[in-house]
C-alpha cells in the first residue's frame, strides 16, 4: 500500500494515484469490498427472517 | 513580416487573457456555488438538532443553530480569516518557507480596516479573496453547528454564541493553519494530509464539544443515580434523519470547496489540486465520496437497524474518508467506511458510559471517527508526496498520529477552558427549573406546534 510510483514526488504526467495503482491491490480491495455488501446483506436476511418468525 | 508577427503576438496575448480571464471567472463562480451548497449543511443541521430535541426544546434548539451562523459569519471576517494567515508557522507568527504567512502577511491581506481592507471588500482587481473566504467561513460554521447539536436543551443561548465564535474563528482555524496550509509546520514537518478535514475540522469540533459538555454536565433525567443511562428520544425521528441527508447534500460543496481551481495559483497546472497543491480532481471526490456514503450506511445497519444511526452513518463514512478523498480507490472508500459505520454505536456506548450526555452522537460521529479516519490514511496511503517539490514530506502512520493529537489538543483544551470561565461566570448552563419548564417556553415568543402533532383531518370525498 502507498504511493503508487518509485519516486515520492508528484510530476507531470502521472495517471492513475490511487494506492496500489497498477498492482493487484485494486481488484484485493474490491473483491473485499463485495464480500462486506454481500455479507451485509446475509446478515440483513437473517435478521428479518428472524423478527418475521416473532410476529406470526 | 515583422507588423503581421507583431499582430500575431498582439492576437495571441489577447487570447491568452481572455482565456486566463474565464479561467479566473469560473474559479470566482466555483467557490461562490459551494457556499449555497454548504449553507444546505446548516438546513441539515438546524432540521438535525430540532427533530432531536423533545417538543418542549425544538425552537430553543433551532434559534441556537441560527444564531451560531449569524455570528460565526462576522467573528472569521473580523478575526478568523487573519488567524488562518497569521499562524500557519506556529505561535511566533513568522514567515513561512512559501511566503504566504505570517503577521505581517496577514496583517496584509486579511484584516478589514487599513490598506488590508482593500482584500476585505469588492475589489474589481480581487475577483478570488471573497469566495474564498466565504468558503472558509462556512467551514468554520459548520464546526459551530457540529458543537450545536451535543448541546441542546440546557445550554444557554449567549454562552453558547460565544464558545461558536472561539470554536468557529479561532480553533479549528488555527488547526486549519498548522494543518492545511501550504506553510503549514504540520504538513511541512509531518507530512500530515488531511484533505477533507477528518480531524481538522470534525475531530477539532468534537472534541471542543467534549470539553464543553463535561462543564455543561447530562440534561436532568439522562443518568440515573448508579451510573445507567436513560434514552431521551427527540420528538421527530423523521425530521432529524431528513436532516442528516440534507447534511450529506451539503457535505459535496464542502469538499467541492477543499479543491484549488485548475489554472489559479496553487493549482496542479490547468488541473485541479487539493489544497496543499498536490493533484486531484473532482472524479476522484465522486468515486470516494459515493463509495464512503454507501459504506457508512451498511456499516451502520448492521449494527443498530436504526434510521438514525444508519444516517449517521453516511455522514461518518464520509468523515473516515475524508482525509483521503482525494486519492484512495474508491472500493477501499467503502471498506473504510464499512468500519467506521460499525464503530460508531459501539464508540457512543463508551462516551455515554463515561457520563457524556452528547445528545446526537456528534462526539462520535466527528471526533472518533475523524480521528480514525486521519489514522486510516497513515496506514493505507503512506508514502504520498504531502506537498510539491523534490524532498517534499511524505505521508505516514507517525505524521497522522501527530497530526490527531495535535487537533485533539487544540479542540479539547479551547473548548475546556472556555466554558469552564463560562461556568464560573454563570452563563453556561440553563437554571434546573427552566429545563424541566421546556427553553420555548421561558424564552422563545412562539410555539412549535400550535394545534399539536395530530392526525391529519379526512380528505374530502
């Protein structure tokens, strides 16, 4: 993680600056980032189903 | 052949101003538009605080935020704007390595009487220092307004303007100084970033607003005898998460005001830059600052199913971004902010088992988070340039670890010990019988709900 290029200064010309640019951080970070949406979802069903099964 | 070369010249040179002159005119117009947009933060926090407060409190509450804004507006014109100019070096007020502060350069620009008034007013010559400072009176505002809601229904009116005014002209500016300015000693000696002003504008207001609640003490029903904590719900949920959106819409002029204008001075050339002049750009806040909304929600949800957490935190999964908007990928956003969603009620459990009354989580909401979130980056993103040039300071866990405590300092310490002299003067705190009466009806000349809150009538037909 960090700044993307060899050299720590900002030049013209640079493209893309996120952390981890041009590496297999950014497909790391989104498929975290769709685990937590799916998982919230999981987590969100079985909350519901639960509360449902109160008010029969 | 040398008439049609200097015809050509002339040409040129006319294009080259008229376009330098667009430039500057959409950079007056760009800051002039964040201003409206971050007075839709103030809506916010006004609809935010009112819905929190029971019936008895709502316009008390709402005159409070409103006069925060009224006041706060004039104290960063008289006194606000030279502090941000003045203090970036630290306290001896000298010269920063970029010229652009100190005393004297202040003194120069920034103050509304002498030859520095002629920066202070309309000047046809100036078409950049009045939007600019209207940005910046509008981040300070909005530290008032953060403080406002903690402190609702039992703190009283004057004494509360006043600590708006320290908070709004002074702390957060001279965090702002220390911490965002291109002579910053913080980001010139740390390598702090802190773009969207996690900890310098919502942790310093955070813990302002801690100082000041443990001399203002817990409304009168909020503990009970062994410690436990009682709920006071607001007495409309509805409009208090309606709020909190409004907040949300507002957030996107605030950071839209963080940015430098491509072509001014500061700027990443014809690119935009943040404020430290290193390059972004307003795709970059789009991505990050969508991604931390949604994150924030979820994160939320999770833990609480409550409307008003979940809204809180959106606003909290902006904040834990906020210090790297400019340059994270927006998938880490929304993880960052999928954290700090699921802290934040368990981090306002803690602040109300330390016997906090902080009647809307804003403790929480900017200060923890904001300090998490200035944390985050030091982990995350280090390494970055903090500033232009070769051998610029970089960022790093160490630099935002300074850079946190720093803001807490200055947040706690201005907030303690001013209304700590409030409370010995006696304009702190309501009297017991006037709480338990409602502060609308001691001292507001009108009624919230006049006919009640009651069913609506039946439609005809």
């Amino acid at each position: 993680m960090g700044f993307p290029f060899d050299k720590a200064e900002w030049v013209d010309g640079m493209e893309a600056i996120f952390p981890g640019a041009g590496s297999s951080m950014p497909g790391t970070w989104t498929v975290i980032a769709i685990v937590i949406c799916i998982g919230a979802l999981l987590i969100g069903q079985k909350s519901e189903t639960a509360k449902y099964k109160k008010h029969k | 052949m040398e008439d049609q070369l200097a015809e050509l010249a002339a040409q040129v040179a006319a294009i080259e101003a008229k376009g330098n002159m667009t430039n500057t005119m959409f950079a007056e117009a760009y800051y002039y538009i964040t201003i409206p947009l971050m007075i839709i933060i103030h809506a916010g926090f006004l609809a935010y605080e009112m819905g929190a407060s029971r019936a008895k409190n709502a316009l008390s509450s709402g005159v409070k935020n409103i006069l925060a804004f009224a006041f706060v507006t004039p104290a960063f014109y008289f006194f606000g704007w030279w502090v941000y100019w003045a203090f970036p070096t630290g306290f001896p007020l000298s010269a920063g390595p970029n010229g652009i502060s100190g005393a004297e350069y202040a003194a120069s620009i920034a103050l509304g009487w002498g030859e520095s008034s002629a920066y202070m007013g309309p000047n046809l010559a100036d078409q950049i220092d009045g939007v600019f400072w209207g940005a910046f009176t509008l981040f300070a505002a909005t530290t008032a307004s953060i403080m406002s809601g903690a402190v609702i229904e039992r703190i009283q009116t004057v004494g509360f303007v006043i600590l708006a005014i320290i908070l709004g002209g002074f702390s957060w500016t001279l965090a702002a100084a220390w911490g965002w300015h291109a002579d910053g000693w913080m980001v010139i000696n740390w390598g702090v970033h802190d773009f969207g002003a996690a900890g310098l504008v919502h942790a310093v207001a955070a813990f302002f607003t801690l100082g000041v609640l443990i001399n203002l003490g817990p409304r009168i029903g909020k503990f009970n005898a062994d410690g436990s904590a009682n709920d006071i719900p607001g007495h409309n949920l509805p409009f208090t998460a309606t709020g909190l959106m409004l907040i949300i819409v507002g957030f996107w002029g605030f950071l839209m005001a963080c940015l430098v204008v491509g072509g001014e001075a500061w700027s990443w050339g014809a690119n935009f830059a943040n404020i430290y002049g290193t390059p972004t750009n307003l795709g970059a806040l789009t991505f990050n600052i969508l991604m931390s909304i949604a994150g924030g929600i979820i994160g939320a949800w999770i833990m609480t199913r409550d409307p008003f957490w979940m809204m809180s935190g959106a606003l909290a999964g902006i904040i834990s971004c906020a210090s790297g908007l400019d340059i994270y990928f927006p998938a880490m956003s929304l993880t960052i902010a999928f954290g700090a969603g699921v802290l934040l009620k368990p981090a306002a459990n803690v602040i109300e088992k330390m016997g906090i009354d902080d009647a809307v989580g804003a403790v929480t909401v900017h200060g923890t988070i904001g300090i998490y979130g200035m944390l985050v980056l030091g982990i995350v993103a280090s390494g970055y340039p903090a500033a232009l040039g070769e051998g610029a300071p970089v960022t790093s866990f160490t630099g935002q670890l300074v850079g946190a405590v720093v803001f807490i300092a200055i947040g706690l310490i201005t907030g303690y010990v001013s209304s700590l002299i409030l409370k010995m003067a006696g304009m702190l705190r309501v009297p017991e019988a006037a709480e338990i009466a409602g502060l609308d009806t001691v001292k507001v000349p009108a009624q919230a709900y006049p006919e009640g809150i009651a069913v609506s009538p039946p439609a005809s037909n």
